[in-house]
C-alpha cells in the first residue's frame, strides 16, 4: 500500500506483515532486457529502487532454494528495518493442512545468502516427504475437499 497515492479510503484493511506473508516479490515490479543492450539498461538503472531489488533478490532465492513455482503455497517477504536485511517465509499444503515458517535476518549486502539458506533450512525442516505430498496435490484435491 502506497500512501504517496493518496488512496487510503479505498482500502478496507492494510495488512501489516504479521498478519499475512504476500507471494514472493509481490507487488514488485520487473524489467527485462538483454545483458548487451546498454542503452536499454541505462534506462531501466534509473527506474531500480536498490533497496526493493535487495528484498526481491532475498524472496527470490527462497523460492529457488525451495524449487518453487506459482502454483506451490510459498510466501516470503524481506524488508530493510534498521541498516539490517530481515525475512520471514512460509510454504504450506495447498489445503492448508500444514505449514512451516522461518524467520532470518543479516546484513543487506547477504540478502541472497539469507534468502538461500532460508529456504534450505524450511526444506530440511519440512522433509522429503512433504514436498512430495505438496507436488502429488492438485488444485481439483484440495477443491474438493473444501467443497466437502
């Protein structure tokens, strides 16, 4: 939520981080282009928020640690409070069944570092044997079973 844009009677409710951790990098904003194009980068340079691309890079490295796609229950959100790197993560059941969560924090220039080991430690928390229950539960499964 942006109060630069002027827009707070629209919203209902702001949920503050210990309510509900978002997607990872959601809300963020990415441009690509390609390595040689130094025009194009230059551009898009003067468009990057530092500390937004540190936290993105923090929530992306989770994600990978964790093999993670837009259909697996993963959230993570880093923020910068006080010249330190902290990141809270989670995945979960797609049914909601069960759940892990972490909590890291370091300093910003190991914001990938931090992401990375975060997601190893919810993985081997986790064990093997959730990931593959979470692969094996389609979308249609866990409807139904809400829908019961």
């Amino acid at each position: 939520f942006n109060p630069a844009m002027d827009m707070d009677k629209c919203a209902t409710s702001v949920l503050d981080w210990e309510e509900m951790l978002p997607a990872v990098a959601q809300g963020a904003i990415g441009i690509q282009c390609r390595s040689d194009d130094e025009r194009s980068l230059k551009y898009i340079q003067a468009l990057n928020h530092e500390e937004t691309k540190v936290c993105v890079d923090c929530e992306r490295a989770f994600l990978e640690a964790l093999d993670g796609n837009c259909k697996t229950p993963i959230a993570g959100q880093a923020r910068i409070i006080d010249g330190k790197l902290k990141f809270r993560g989670l995945i979960a059941m797609p049914d909601g069944s069960q759940k892990f969560e972490i909590e890291s924090e370091g300093e910003i220039a190991d914001a990938k570092k931090i992401g990375r080991e975060a997601g190893e430690n919810v993985k081997a928390q986790a064990g093997d044997k959730f990931f593959e229950m979470m692969v094996e539960m389609s979308p249609q499964q866990v409807l139904g079973q809400i829908t019961k």
